[in-house]
C-alpha cells in the first residue's frame, strides 16, 4: 500500500509490482498508513478555502477493494503515523490530541488532550500504548482507557519510531 503525493493511495502486488486497486483518500496524506487482517488506515489533511483552518481525516479501506469502510472528520490532522492494536487503532494529532478509535467502525473509544503536538510514530507493548510529541515527551498510555501509566521529557522533538524490547523502551529525540 503506497499513498501518492496527490492523495492517492495504491495497493501493488509485491510480486509483481502490478496495480490492485487505486482510492482518492481525499487530501494530503498527513501521518503513514496502517494495516490489520482486513483493513488499510489513513490520514488525510485538508484546509477549509475561506478560513484556511487545516483539519483531518482518518478512513478505513478494504484491502481487497480499497472501498472506503468508514470515514471519521477530525478538528486537526494526525500526524507521524498509525498503529492497530488488537481492537483500536491509536494516533497522535497537530492539536495535541492522542484518539483510540474502534477499528471496525471508527468510533472514539477515547480521546486525551495534551499541551503538544504528535508527530511520532507510535509503538504498542503489553497494554501500553506509546507517544512521543514534537516537544519531547514520551507519553505511555493505557490502550483500554487512555489513562496516563507514566511520562519522560526529553529536551528534542521525538519524530522517529519507538522501540520496546524486554520492558525497555528506545527512541530518539532532537537534543
């Protein structure tokens, strides 16, 4: 699955590079997509003509069809990338906002707000799930109820990706 700088978001055959299926995402992609058993998730952005205020949007598509199963409107974009856990998908957003959406039908399971942005690519272990924001905190957060299990402040941007191995968790940041 490549999303195209138009908005566009292909899926080719590994094997033979050949296009499966094209969908218009509508917008700018604004956070890497995901993937489950069944179903790609992306990020769009897009800005209202008059007010110039950028918002986002999240769409679940069919792997098979790239048919859009639903489509969620969001007051900002996400931002790094996405991540699905076993029945949520979690992403970090410009505003400050980290969401847990129901996977199959694109409800908020729940929201947090935090004074910064995301734009990390976040990491699943255990029952946590973990943020970086662009001021350097390292948010772990519960996957079920979103309930802040603890934090790091760093002095640098964490962008990249989060890795957790044997109860210890690795990132980069800025400084």
């Amino acid at each position: 699955f490549l999303p195209l700088g138009s908005g566009t978001l292909v899926a080719l055959n590994a094997a033979d590079g050949k296009l499966i299926w094209r969908a218009e995402a509508g917008g700018e992609f604004s956070a890497a997509p995901t993937t489950d058993e069944r179903i790609v998730y992306a990020a769009t952005k897009y800005s209202e003509p008059q007010q110039g205020h950028v918002h986002g949007t999240l769409r679940a598509l069919s792997k098979t069809t790239g048919v859009t199963l639903w489509m969620r409107t969001l007051p900002a974009p996400l931002g790094g990338s996405l991540v699905a856990g076993a029945k949520a998908l979690f992403a970090g957003s410009a505003d400050g906002r980290v969401y847990a959406f129901d996977k199959q039908t694109g409800l908020t399971l729940w929201i947090n707000q935090y004074a910064e942005a995301f734009s990390s690519e976040p990491s699943l272990a255990g029952q946590l799930v973990y943020l970086g924001t662009d001021r350097g905190t390292m948010f772990a957060l519960d996957q079920t109820t979103g309930r802040l299990a603890w934090l790091y402040r760093t002095s640098g941007a964490i962008h990249g990706g989060i890795a957790i191995s044997s109860g210890i968790v690795y990132f980069g940041s800025g400084d």
